[in-house]
C-alpha cells in the first residue's frame, strides 16, 4: 500500500474510531487501528469486540482530492502511536507506505516514523447486520435524548442490564431509559416508522452511547438506526457505528411512574438548582449528599442541608405554584442536580405521592421527558 492523504481527513477519522480501542483488551490485534485502501477511498477500523466503529475517507470530496493512491492494499497500526504520531505530523500531507511483513513508514514535512504493523487478514470481520428494523433519528435530537438518560445508568458491573439505555418502541414512539434502581430518567419522541413496528428489551451500555454522542454532529442530520438480534448499526455518512446489545432482561420501570400525585409543585428549574447546589456543598462533605425539602403553608419552600463540622444551609424559595400536602422529604442532591441539568426549561413540575414514593420532575409544558429521584428516610 502507498499513498499520500490530505492531514485533517485522516486525524478526523482516526479521532472517530479510536473511540472503539479499549485498553483492557485481551487480543493484541484489536489494540490496533486497521486501514484499508483502494481506489474508492480509505477505510479505517477499530473494535473492542462491544463496539465497532469504522470511518470512510473518499478519494474525492466536493472536487477536493484528498487521496493520491499508487498502490492499494491493507495494514493494522498499533493505535496507541499512530493516534498521537499523525495528530503531531508537521505538514497538511500525509504519506503512508507498506511494504513487506506490513513494515510502515509514515512521512510528513521533514518527518519519517517507522511503524510494524500486523497482518489485517487477522483482524475480526465486522458483524453483518440485516437492514430491516430500522428507524431514522436527527443526530441532534438522538444526542440530547442520549445525554438526558445515560447519566442514570447504574456504574455497578454485578448488573450488566442496568449499565444500559433501553430502546423501546410501539405506536410510533420511541422511548430511551436508564435506572440504576435509585433514580430514572426516561425521553420519548415521534418517529416515522410503520405502524407495527416495535422494539422491546433492546439495552445498549450506558458507556457506548456516550461515546456515540461524541461523534454525533450537532446538526439535524438524520442517523440511521438498524437492529439485529444482538447488535445495533447507526450509520451516518461516513461513519458506522456498531454496538452489541446486552445480555439480560430489562426490569419493568413503568411501575415505578404514579398515576397520580397528592402534591404538586412548578417552579423555576434555575433557581432551585442553585439552591440545591448550595446545599450540596455541605451535604457532600457529610458524604451522604442529603438535602431536606420543606414545603410551607404560604407557598413557600426551604431547602437545607446540614453538616456536623461545618453548619448548616437554609434557604427559602418562592413557587409558582404549590397544591396538596405539605411535605417534608429527603433526597440526594447530586441526583436532584443531574436531573435538573437536563430538563431543558424554565418551570418544572414535581410530582409528589407521599414522603417515601418516588419523587416525578418533568418540564412543566412536556410530558416528552421524565426523571424519577427515590426519596432517603432520614430520623427527623
């Protein structure tokens, strides 16, 4: 293989798929990014078994040539010095030789890095994946949707299922989930899919997803969405991305979500998480991150926090409206401040059925998006 490429194509794609190089890895090739090259373009790979991502440079874009190609051919780069080596290379050019026993050298500018490269005929195929269970997402709405749930996927490997997102689809609406058992957080849209399309107990890690994010563009470019029986395909214009699904049955989280409250509350999301944040500060140092909310007769809340060394954090905030029992409850502040962070709007409902039931925040004009915190028993 030799052939000189265009810099800032070649470091975007690498950037993208050193994203799937895990450093845990058990088999030595898979620590490698493989290239493919031949008159279309280049293919980069790179895989952890869980994740796949594989990136296509064309020849050609818009007239631009970003590829000269005088010999195809194949090679796996160990990622680990060809992430850093091509990101620090000098000029705008890169030229890229294999020869034989996959020696590669890599010149740019005043530069020559001499690399040992390993046989691609040994790297694993990349899973093939039957297009038809598909759906199509805009890449913005697919991000904020991710960032709205992943965060609440449990970190505790003992459950494997809880580390993920659930997919779920039925009546033309998709719906992404993640619990870790004290908290949910959950997102639905519209999509455009046949109506008896449906997807049921599709998890995918919680990790992956926010890896995919990175490489999301910002722009309301549609992704497309394709599932097998253990695996998922976004594909978007240059990039495929895949992902195994997990292994396990995702628990059934609707019952968590009450009908009905015995006390409701709007107020404004900003202030009350600066409120919570304050309290946080104490709460963490107790290591316990509580905060007591009071509700009062005179449509008025205190939030408060307090810590044995330091004192005390009491702070009282006015709501737009407050009906029902009073409360006094308890609950995690860090939780509280995650799921305030995502709800993008200025009023937010809380829904309250009893000092120890799950506490329900939602944007006070969307049902699209729901986050359940469960409340601590604290002794007063």
């Amino acid at each position: 293989m030799k052939l000189t490429i265009l810099k800032e194509y070649l470091n975007d794609s690498i950037q993208h798929v050193s994203k799937a190089i895990s450093n845990k890895t058990t088999i030595p090739i898979l620590s490698g990014i493989k290239i493919d090259a031949d008159a279309n373009g280049m293919t980069l790979t790179a895989s952890d078994t869980d994740i796949s991502i594989q990136s296509f440079i064309p020849t050609e874009l818009n007239e631009l040539s970003i590829i000269e190609l005088q010999r195809k051919g194949s090679v796996v780069l160990s990622s680990k010095f060809f992430v850093e080596i091509v990101r620090k290379l000098p000029a705008s050019q890169v030229e890229i030789e294999v020869n034989d026993h996959f020696q590669t050298t890599i010149r740019s500018g005043s530069s020559e890095i001499q690399l040992v490269g390993l046989d691609p005929e040994e790297y694993p195929t990349l899973p093939s994946i039957e297009e038809n269970r598909r759906i199509q997402l805009p890449s913005d709405l697919l991000k904020t949707m991710i960032k709205q749930t992943s965060f609440a996927v449990s970190t505790n490997e003992s459950t494997p299922i809880l580390t993920g997102v659930l997919w779920s689809a039925q009546n033309g609406k998709l719906k992404l989930t993640g619990c870790d058992r004290h908290r949910l957080a959950s997102r639905e849209t519209q999509i455009d899919v046949d109506p008896d399309f449906q997807l049921s107990n599709v998890s995918i890690s919680g990790r992956t997803l926010n890896e995919l994010s990175k490489i999301l563009p910002d722009q309301n470019t549609l992704i497309d969405v394709i599932f097998a029986e253990n695996q998922v395909l976004f594909q978007l214009s240059s990039i495929l991305f895949y992902t195994r699904i997990l292994d396990g049955t995702y628990p059934d989280t609707s019952k968590l979500i009450p009908q009905s409250y015995q006390t409701e509350l709007v107020i404004h999301a900003q202030q009350l998480a600066n409120a919570i944040d304050r309290a946080y500060l104490l709460s963490r140092e107790e290591k316990t991150n509580i905060v007591k909310l009071i509700m009062r007769e005179d449509q008025t809340i205190e939030i408060s926090s307090s810590s044995s060394e330091l004192g005390k954090v009491t702070e009282q905030l006015d709501v737009n409206s407050l009906t029902g029992e009073l409360l006094r409850i308890s609950f995690n502040s860090k939780y509280m401040l995650d799921a305030l962070k995502v709800i993008d709007s200025e009023l937010i409902h809380i829904g309250f059925t009893g000092a120890m039931q799950p506490i329900i925040i939602r944007p006070e004009e969307s049902n699209n998006l729901l986050q359940l915190i469960l409340p601590y028993r604290t002794t007063n």
